[in-house]
C-alpha cells in the first residue's frame, strides 16, 4: 500500500469508527485501525517534518505566518518533490480484514469516505 492509500484508508476508518455497528463490524473497524496506525503515525510524523524543514522561520525559529493557515516557504525547498516522493513509498502492511457491505447498510457515510474504503467492503 502507498502512504498516499494508507492515510486516506486510515482516515476513511476513522471516520466510520465514529458510527454506531454491530459488535463484528465494530471490531473488525477497530483491528484494521490497528493494522494501520503505526504506520499512519510514522509517515504522518515524516510528512509534518517535510512540511516543517520547508517552511522559512523567523528569529525564534516560528514558521512566519503570511495568511490564516499559510506560511511562507524557505527559498529553494523541495517541499512538493520530498512530499510527492513520501505519498508515493510502499508501506508493507498485514492484510486488512473486509466489512460485509449488508452490516453497514443502515449507516450514513460519506461518497468520499467509503471511495478509500470501497474494497475492504464486500
């Protein structure tokens, strides 16, 4: 699995952790965020650091604000090219166990949740 698949798969897990299921489904939800998160934790530690050597910093060493939730970039980073190269490392990961898709039938989901879920439902 890419690390691009593994944080949207452990996202899209999240979000349906936060649905009322039956008690197998429910666990099989939870065992498959266990499967991911070590490795959901280690790239996304790798993916803030990226963010974070790209970004230029004032004297305190604080990222300089240019805007709500924007920052300016340290001349010559490799941000997008460092970001691209992380999103796209295979992760070696244990199988994840599939969802029947009549035990998530009376749920609410969202199209884009389910899109990174779709085939761990059967």
């Amino acid at each position: 699995m890419k690390v691009s698949e593994l944080f949207s798969t452990y996202e899209a897990f999240k979000n349906l952790s936060n649905k009322e299921l039956p008690f197998a489904e429910a666990l099989t939800v939870a065992e498959n965020m266990d499967i991911l998160k070590t490795a959901y934790d280690v790239a996304d530690k790798k993916r803030k650091s990226i963010m974070n050597d790209s970004l230029e910093k004032d004297e305190n060493g604080d990222p300089i604000s240019v805007g709500e939730n924007q920052y300016k970039l340290r001349a010559g980073n490799t941000l997008e090219k460092d970001m691209w190269s992380l999103l796209e490392e295979e992760v070696d990961l244990k199988e994840l166990t599939k969802i029947a898709r009549e035990k998530l039938a009376d749920i609410s989901i969202k199209p884009d949740v389910l899109l990174a879920i779709k085939k761990y439902i059967i």
